[in-house]
C-alpha cells in the first residue's frame, strides 16, 4: 500500500470517492471530491507521481494504461501510462491515478 511521502494532509492514495458525494445549495447541485482540487500531485512511497483526477468513464481496477488530460483532469482507460487506483472506479468518481516518475 502506498503512500504520499511529501507533507502535505489528506491524501489517501489507495480511497476513491464516488461522484455521490454531493449536495445542493439552492438548485446548484455541487460535488465534493475527499481531496482537490483536480490535477493536484504527490509522490508515493512506491516511487511512483500520483495526480488526483476524475474519472472520465467505468475504469477497472488497476487498469495500467489511463490518460490523464492535463487541462480537464478526467481520466479514461486507454493508450497511456497512469495506473487506476485499486478499485474499480464509474464515471465521475474521484481518485489518485500513478505513473512512473522516472
């Protein structure tokens, strides 16, 4: 199990968060990720970077081949070199997706 060898609070690189935790402030439906903003990095005691990023579509379990866009955050499973967190993730959950940092 890896985790964030940098001194910064909150991170969890092995949770995800689905896209449910959310609330409404008036009629704006708001989501609420457990740790942000998007595009946030750490580096994982594993020797790996980590970016906190959003999932694009359904990502399997430790899928070893996501993308990561470097605008939006949202991530998809196909063609790139960031791994999926532990869990299965659906479309709009939350997590930290890791690739080589080398």
């Amino acid at each position: 199990m890896a985790y964030s060898v940098l001194p910064i609070a909150g991170v969890d690189l092995e949770t995800i968060t689905p896209e449910s935790f959310e609330y409404t402030n008036g009629t704006t439906l708001i989501g609420i990720p457990s740790y942000g903003p998007l595009g946030s990095q750490t580096f994982g005691s594993d020797g790996k970077r980590y970016v906190f990023a959003q999932a694009a579509a359904t990502i399997p379990a430790g899928t070893t081949a996501c993308t990561v866009n470097a605008t939006t955050f949202q991530v998809t499973a196909s063609g790139g070199s960031y791994v999926s967190p532990a869990e299965s993730m659906v479309s709009g959950d939350y997590g930290w997706f890791g690739a080589t940092s080398v």
